[in-house]
DNA sequence: AAATAACCGAGACGGTACGTCATGTCTTGTA
DNA sequence: TACAAGACATGACGTACCGTCTCGGTTATTT
C-alpha cells in the first residue's frame, strides 16, 4: 500500500514477518504521542514493538522515513462522502482532516517530516505520494462532483482549471493546518462553517468576475 | 527586542558580551542554510560564531529557543506599507511573507521550530510571541487602513471581528506557507494575485451575505 | 585474569571483542607514560587503542578502575626466585619491585590510584585483590621458604605469624615505594644490600630477642 | 611560613588580605575531607573560603601547589620530644606521623600530590622542602640524640652517615605510609612497638657487623 | 530429508553530538 | 591595587543514539 524502502525479495528464505510491520508502525505512533518527534529513537521503537533493530533497517531506510510511513497510514481514512451540496462536502472534508490532525502522533509527526523535506528531495517525494497528492485528489473529486450538481461551471482550460485546483488545495490544507498547528485552536463547526462560507463566496465571485 | 531565556543582569560580574548574541543568531542561520535543522548542532554553530559552547547554552536552553530567534529576527522586515487599495495592500505583504519564506534559513527553521512547539509549551509561547503575533498585528493593520478607505465596513461586534480576523490570519499565512513549503511551488506575483482575488471576493460576498 | 567490572555475558548478541582489551590497557600504559595520570584521558585512550569511547565504558567504570588493571598487569611478572638463601631472595625480589616501579607508567598510575582508593572502598578492594594480595604471597612464600632452610625459627602462635608477615610487609614495600616515588633516589644493589641487612639484622635479632 | 607562588609585593594599592590565606587553607582541607583530591574544585574552595577565584590564583598556581600547602600545614606540629631513649622516641615520632597520617584531609592530599611530583619536578621540588625534608630533619635530630646519649657509636664517615640516615627515613616513612594507606590498617601502639624493636635491633647489629 | 538462504533476537561495535563541569583568564564595579 | 562577581574560551566528561556488524537460531523454499 504504502511504499517501502524497496522490494528485495529474492526467491528462497524466510519471509519477512508480516505481523512486525503492523507493530512497528503502531509503535512509531505510540512513540509520537508520547514523546514527539525530535525525542523518538528507532531503538525505543524496536524494542516497543518487540522487534530488533536490525528488522527495522531492513525495512525503513531512517527514521523520517519510518514516520512517513506511520503517519500515512492515518490519512488513509479521508474520503469524500456525498453530502448533496459542495459546502456540505467541503466542511465534511475540513472536518475529517481536522479530526486527524488533531491526533498528537499526526501533529508531531506531520509538521516535522514536512520540515526535513525540505533538505531531502526523496522524503519530499514520498510525502507527496503518500500524502499530500491523496488530500490534492479529494478537491478534484469535489470539484467534479460539483460541476456535475451544476454548481460549479465546466471549466475549458484545463491548465487554468488545474492552477485553480492547486489554489483551493493550497487554500484548504493550509488554512486548516495553520489553525490547528501555529494557531493552535480548535477547527470546531463553527470556524468550519465561516471558512467554507468565505471560500465558496470567493470561488463563485471570481468564477463570475 | 526579542524576549530571552535568561534574566537580564543581577549586579557585579563581567558583562555578557553584546556582540556575541548577534554573531550567534547570524551563525545559526549560516548553519541552517548549509545543513538544515536537523543537522544543526550547537558545537557547530559555537564555532561558526567564534564561540564557545557555555557560551552558548548561558543564554539560550537548547537548539529550539535558539532557532526561534534566529528565524524570528527574519521575519522584524515584515511590514505593511499602504499600496492604496486593499488588495494592494495584500498582495505586497503576501509577496513579502514568501519572500523571507523562500530563503533557506527560513524555511528549515520555520517549520521544525513549529513541530517542536507541540510537545512542548514554553516554546509555543516563545513562537508565537516573537513570530505569529506580529504576523496577526499586520491583518488588524490592513484591515483598519481598509475600514478608513471604505472598502471594509466597521464591525460593529468586536468579538466576531475578531474571530474573522483570525480566520483571515490562518488562511492568508496558511494559504502562503503550504504553497511555499508543501507544495514546494513558487509564491509569484500570478499566484498571488489569483489568490488575493479569491479572498477579497471571499471577504467582500460573506460581509455582504 | 585480574576482575572486571562487568559480569561476563548472558547470551545472545555480538561477543565483546577479545582484542579490544589488550589494545585499551596497552593504550592505558602507553597513554600513563606519555602524559601521566591527572592528564590522561578516556577519550585519548580510546583513540590509541582505536576503540571507541563507549567500547571502553562498557568494559571499566572509570579511569580508576582501567588504570589499577592497566598497572596490575605490570606487576604479573614479579616472582620469587629461589637464589639460595633469604638475603639473597629478599634482595632479588626488592630489585625485581624497583625495577617495576621504576617504569613511569607504574610510577604515574600506582599512587594515583591508591589516593583515589581512600575516598573509594571498592577501588581499594580492586587494588588490594589485583595488586598487593599478590605481594604479600611473595613474603609468605619467602618466609617458608627460609623456614625450610632453617634460616629462620617455625612459628608457633598462627596470628603472631601474621603480624610479623604483615609488618615486614609494610616496611618492605612502604621502604622501596618510598625510595623510588617519595625520596626519587635510585633502588640500586647497593641501597637494596643495606636494606636487606638491616631487614634481617632487624628479624633474627628480634626473633632471638 | 610555607613558600607561595612568589612574593610580588609591588608598593602602592590595596593590600592581600591576611585573613583569606588561612582562610583558603582551612577550605581546602575541609574539602579534602569531604570530596578527596580528584573531586576537588578551585571554584569550591573559592566558595568556602568566602573569596573570588582570582584571588584564590592569585596567590597559588593551581591545584596541586594549593593542596601542598594545605597538607604541609599539618605536617607543622611534628617534633622530635625527648623521650629518654632512642626507641621511646622513634615510638613517639611514629606515633606522631601515623596520627597526622590517620586524618582523612592528609590522606586525600598527600598521596594526590606525590602522584602528581612524579610528572612535575617543581612540584617535588615544594613537597621535598615544605614536607619531606622537615621529616628527615627528624632522623637527623634522634640520631645525634642519641649519640649523645650514647646509643649509637659516632660515624667517622660523613657520606656513609648520611646514606644510612636516609635508608633509616626511607624506611620509618616508607613502612608507616604503607601501613595507613596502602594496607590500611591501624598504626596502633603494639604495630609501632613492633616495627621499633625491628628496625633499632636491625640497626645495631648492623652497625656492629 | 537435506541444503540453502534470508530471516529473526540480541547486543557489541565505531562514531558523533549531547549538555554539564572545571580550568585558568578576562572584565566589570566597588572599596 | 585588591577584591567579589561572573562571563569567557577551552576541553574532558559520561551518556545517548546512530547505523552497522556479528553472533546463535529460526523458518521457508528448493533440491
């Protein structure tokens, strides 16, 4: 599902044990919640899993890597319900991303993976691939869905179409992060309802102007 | 200007040397350009200072407090001048933002400070006096030299204007920070005017609704 | 041979290396020559032996503790010949212990250490198990030896016995120790024959007294 | 009393105060008895006495030339009482250093220093004259008491004299420091008795043989 | 069934950085 | 000029983690 460091599997020998990755990504979780990012030691991991170091080298090339992957796994559960209007799609979607970002293993471990791939064009790619394109592919699901209900107009350049794309993403993502992480309040109905109101009155207002 | 770790002096004793806390912020932004948060070590930034370690750790407790005001004294260029219009007015501070977040100092710093800020209070405090706040002081600028003009209408309830205030505060900051760092793409003068269109629009429509 | 600090394995795991040993107390004597005991360094010792500093702390608790074990080893060469007659074995052994600590690592090391041992009772416990235990054997040895000749009376009284071996102990060793590190004059065959005639003046004399 | 790091005494300005070297003295015994020698910090010494560290150095050198001092100061009180006979007085002056010797601030220092001589000549050099060589003067003094009283012959040989004064230091020194801190068992009135009977029988018939 | 090959735990290894401490020097203000 | 106070450059301390390695042993597949 999620990348690894590579696939090796040659032909004979033991198998890699299918249960130690579970436990070692629930144990980088556990890890983050407890002690944060900065002080998270791959040993302490290894041994909260019950695991050896080594087995987990095998695996995760470092511990940026290791934590990607751990954190990924809990944006797997972001989908785009049909609530029957955009702006009830849009504060349904803000609020499931709120809701994880609210997770301390997600805070810790976001926002610094983010920071370290800035000096590492590889852990960029794969927090792209593994996060950020997946959150990217929910406003073109909206967008779609919208169009279809009519309340968005069909676009005809499609490059215009994707920098508008990029933008409402941007908008989003940014604004509810800011305000979960540096603002640090809460992303409640309320705040949902007023972002959602100022965004569809920007995009429908400058669709007409 | 910038609040410190430690009281500022008793009585008696050899003073603490003023030219050392500027040698020591300029040489942690050296570092943080050259090898990035993550593999900026204090002995390395005592020594680009010309330094010594105590020397170091006397007046600030650890790599984060020290980075904070590192990247902080960045963001002290940051001001409002008045464009005429309000969407002047915003697209010139947008610009601005980007342009200290597109230097490699601040980007390293930025965002591994702020990951650092979840787990530990004392430094949330110490970001959001020296960084946030100063950044939220410019939307209460804007928006006062906006009301003057005319093209915002007075609040007349201080405590909604104040909840809007913040949510222009994370979108705007949001908005620019996930272009600049997750998106990795550039926050160029097309960028910022579509963005700005979508929050006047935004502004203007939600007041009106 | 001589104890160690830790116990010795429990199962599992690397062995510790053998050779690693050796290297660390020959770097520990050649480092004591060098620079002596209050300069000497865990961090140098280790680079010598080209070892690593945490290799060294796995094996020794301190620089005591490596220091009593790096000299100890010096002193595994000292044995009691049997010339013929007690002078003549009191004499070669007294050239034997002079020749030992007329070596600047047992000169910089043996008194170093035995002033730590009086603010440290396990230090001296190390001391007295590897080091003087192992010369008070020679005096019983010598003594039986004589007593086989019939250069010397058999004792009655089992404790009088052991006061008078540890006496003559103490003013042998306390003698030489004193010459070589205290008063810094050579042990040459000439002091080492008066020595030994006043020893043995002093013994028979007494024992006929 | 005690030679000091010099004597630069220059004309005009505030003088030394008189009360901070006894002051600094007593300290630094007080803190040999707590912490031993290699625990022992200038900067604690300082704080004990009441006094700055710049003048702590500016009247000793260091550590060991400090601690020399401190230690001789003890060493003050040992004389030669007249005892009537030769072993009553080698008795008393047994006695006497074994009780100097049984204070834990002697032990601490005087070992740590000697260790110390070893690599630093002008350190022997203030241990021989404020220490080693008034314990000598001792000998000197019973030996021409008791030719007096007739105990012992008149030497002819000047050199030969002094070799056997020496040998007779070496081992009185020698055998009671070996006893107290190396053996570590008491120099109580039946060791000191034994040893005397040893060494004055050991002298006599030498001297006749 | 035996051989092979990759896996597994444990833990020692050479490194690097940590944050603290002591040294001996210096720079203040005060006496 | 001495003094108390304390900042300073230097360098060792002992600890923690890194990522690698070497053990003895354990599963799987492949002969």
């Amino acid at each position: 599902m999620h990348s690894r460091t590579s696939a090796p599997r040659a032909t004979g020998g033991r198998p890699r044990s299918a249960t130690a990755d579970a436990a070692i990504l629930a144990a980088t979780r556990a890890a983050l919640v407890e002690v944060g990012w900065s002080k998270l030691t791959l040993g302490d991991v290894a041994t909260r899993a019950g695991v050896a170091k080594t087995t987990l080298y095998r695996r995760w090339a470092g511990k940026n890597e290791l934590v990607v992957d751990a954190v990924a796994a809990l944006f797997d559960e972001l989908e785009l319900p049909d609530r029957g209007s955009l702006a009830a799609d849009i504060e349904g979607v803000v609020l499931q991303f709120a809701a994880i970002l609210a997770r301390p293993e997600a805070k810790s471990g976001l926002m610094a993976v983010v920071a370290e791939s800035i000096h590492d064009d590889a852990l960029r790619d794969r927090i792209r691939a593994s996060i950020v394109e997946r959150q990217k592919l929910l406003v073109l699901e909206g967008r779609a869905r919208a169009q279809q209900r009519g309340e968005l107009p069909e676009e005809s350049d499609p490059e215009a179409a994707s920098r508008t794309a990029d933008l409402i993403f941007d908008v989003i993502a940014g604004a509810v992060v800011h305000r979960a992480l540096v603002s640090a309040e809460p992303v409640d109905t309320d705040w949902t309802r007023s972002f959602t109101r100022l965004l569809l009155n920007g995009l429908t207002a400058s669709a007409t102007a």
